[in-house]
C-alpha cells in the first residue's frame, strides 16, 4: 500500500514540474505581445506642446522699439522676429504679457511666459538664470538729459567724476554695471521702474540724466513729445565690456529642445534677408544692428568675450 501512495505522489510530482518547466526551459507562450503595446508614451516635449496649442505666450517690457503694445497691438522689433519664427515652428498665435524689465526672467523662470521677447542683452550673469538664443541684433548706449545738457554730461566717466550728478536707470538693465564700471558710485544711481519714469524724474530734477539703449532713450523721447529733455549727440560710449550689447530671445532653463528649435529657424530668417527686413522696418539699422550668422554666437557673449 506504502508503495502504490509514493509511486503516486512521484507521477505527480513529476506531472507538475513538466507543467511548470524546469530550470533552463520554457513553457510555449499563450500569444506573443507586441512589447510596443506595453510601452507608455512618453511626455510632449514643451515645442510639441506650443505646436499642438498653435500658442506661444511671450513676455515684454513695454519699451520701444524692441517690444511694446500700441493701441492694443503689440509690435517692436523682437515682437515681429519671434512672431516670424514661431511660424516657422507651426506656431501662430501670440499671446503676450507685459512686465516690468526686472520681472522678465524671474516670470519666464516660473512658466509665467514661454520667452523673452524683449531685446534682452546677453551677458554673462543672466546666462546663468535664462537660456539665450542666438543674437538677435546689436545696439549701444545713449543719454538723456535737461534741455541744454546745464551740467554738459557727454559720458558716463563725466557723471562719475561729480559726484553731485545722479542718474536714473530703468530696474533690471545693463546699464547700471556698465555704469559702475565707468567709475559712477551706487548711491549716484537711482532705478525707475519704466522710460517714462526715468524721463519724468530728469525732468523733475531729482536725476540730471537717464541712460539706457541707444533707440530705447532716443524713440522713446520722440514719443514724450517734450522740449525738456534732449538726447545727447555727442555722448561717448562707454569702453565697457558688453558694449555693444547684442540683444536675444530668453527662455526658461529647461527648454533647451525648444531653444534649439527656435536658434534653427532664426538662423534661415537671417540668411534670407528677412531678419534684416524686420529690423529696418522698425527703425534700426541693417549695417549698425544686424548680426551676420556667425559674427558672434551666444556662447561667446555668455563667456564675456563679446
């Protein structure tokens, strides 16, 4: 009896083990699986994501002639170099958002706006906070002062050299290191938060000059449309590192795909004429403020070497 129950017990042991498959077999598979099945798709890129909403929303600061709205239309420079190129990217629609020159990359920085579109100078501390785009164009300084230049301001090393003198500087911009580095003491300068109150206190007397980009200050005193204030002609640019400045689109750290992207389409619109186009029809120079492809990249304007 013993015997029949382990001869039993053994032809079931061995039944299941060829049910199971030992060690270095396998059992015949019920269907094979097309492994693309059980694959997840993986997250749209931030470009896929622009493409399929056909939207790009942009930040700007509202300073002629690189980006400001007119009549509820947004227009400059930058504005129509971006809208160029996003169409190129299969990108039409632009929706725009106005912010104070300071509050530009901290708002493309928390996913406010998609990119800068506002002129920005490349250099090498914003490079550490934004990813710039290839140079988009080139521009130097200019001053603003009291109608007859009463203290004959022709440089930034003039105001440094009085120490009576103040000037104002719209919060955020290059100037105020170019100024620092042109011997004009911090507590000489004074920040506005827009042109039109860099001018307003010019004109008050709290400041006896502005400063800013060369067609910012000089487009933006035609617009003021007052006999208070001059643009100064014969001003010395200052032999700075940085000037001239060479101004580009910015984008958030994380969107070096849709950076790449907008670098690729940018470089065809330069070689095509249209880049240039753009910029003359709102005021700037093909000769003075284009930037040929290859004339300096942004890689050398965030190492300094511009």
């Amino acid at each position: 009896m013993k015997k029949h129950v382990l001869m039993l017990l053994t032809t079931l042991v061995i039944l299941v083990l060829a049910a199971c498959g030992g060690p270095g077999e396998s059992s015949e598979p019920a269907e094979e699986n097309d492994s693309s099945e059980t694959t997840t798709a993986s997250e749209p890129s931030k470009l896929e994501k622009l493409q399929e909403a056909g939207t790009v929303k942009i930040g700007f600061a509202n300073e002629v002639p690189y980006a400001y709205e007119e009549n509820g239309e947004l227009k400059g420079a930058n504005v129509d170099i971006a809208k160029a190129v996003f169409k190129e990217l299969g990108i039409e629609n632009v929706e725009a958002q106005l912010a104070d020159f300071g509050q530009l990359i901290p708002g493309v920085q928390a996913g406010q706006f998609d990119v800068i579109t506002a002129g920005m100078a490349i250099n090498p501390d914003r490079c550490e906070r934004v990813l710039f785009s290839e140079p988009e164009m080139k521009y130097g300084e200019g001053l603003i002062v009291q109608t007859g230049n009463p203290q004959n301001i022709q440089s930034y090393k003039d105001i440094a050299a009085n120490p009576e003198l103040k000037v104002v500087v719209m919060e955020g911009t290059t100037e105020i290191g170019f100024l620092q580095e042109e011997g004009v003491s911090p507590d000489q300068i004074i920040t506005a938060p827009d042109i039109p109150a860099t001018f307003s206190a010019v004109q008050a007397g709290r400041a006896h000059a502005t400063t800013g980009t060369e067609m910012t200050v000089k487009m933006a005193l035609v617009s003021a449309g007052t006999d208070a204030l001059e643009f100064v002609e014969t001003f010395e640019q200052p032999d700075v590192e940085g000037v001239p400045s060479y101004g580009a689109a910015a984008f958030n750290l994380e969107d070096q795909e849709l950076r790449d992207a907008y670098n690729e389409k940018l470089q065809e619109l330069k070689e095509n004429g249209t880049i240039a186009e753009l910029l003359e029809a709102n005021g700037f120079s093909e000769i003075s403020n284009m930037v040929e492809v290859g004339e300096i990249t942004t890689e050398q304007a965030c190492a300094g070497q511009s």
